[in-house]
C-alpha cells in the first residue's frame, strides 16, 4: 500500500466501546478523527457458526506511517479477540483536509 493517507475501518460492539477507543487513538495521535457509525447488523462467521449482532463501524482518518502503531493499539484496546482492522488509501481529497490530517498524527 503506497497510499500516504488511509481510512481504516474497525468494527466495535458498540458506540460506546467505540467512543473510549476512538478517543484513545486521537489523543496518542494515532487518529487525526475517528467516526462512530452506529446501528450497524454484521452477519458474519465465526468459529464455523453464523453470528448476526449489533455492532457500531469505527471509520478512522490516519497515514501509512500510523497503521503499523494505529493497528497494535486497536488490538490492545479492543475486546475482540480477533478485531477487525483494515486500512484503504485514499486516492485524492481537499489538499487543506490531507494536510490537517498530516498536523494531526504522531511523528516518528
């Protein structure tokens, strides 16, 4: 993945549980800003069985240089055994909103 800037998705059992993870991940600067999607149904399989559950979507603006940090901390943070972390570039957006994104990660 070549992209500088991603969009990381991360499903959580709640808004809740998303709020105390989010904010965790933009305060260590790990997220410039973590959207909480609430409402989401996930039917999925797990451990040879069909599951159908409530869950709520993190949608978290970060960088490549992040992911590797940004996912560990996820995984720490998370009551999931196995969360889901997954990273998609973004292939363009508003130059003013990238750089805000940039200001507002962590530097290594």
């Amino acid at each position: 993945m070549d992209a500088e800037h991603l969009v990381a998705l991360c499903t959580v059992p709640n808004a809740e549980e998303g709020a105390r993870i989010a904010r965790s991940l933009v305060e260590e600067r790990l997220a410039a800003c973590v959207n909480i999607v609430d409402g989401l149904r996930s039917i999925y399989v797990w451990k040879g069985e069909v599951s159908d559950d409530r869950e709520a979507l993190l949608v978290i603006k970060t960088g490549r240089a992040t992911l590797d940090a940004l996912t560990s901390r996820i995984v720490a943070l998370h009551p999931y055994e196995t969360p889901e972390v997954i990273a998609l570039p973004i292939a363009a957006g508003h130059a003013p909103y990238l750089a805000w994104i940039d200001e507002s990660l962590a530097r290594g």
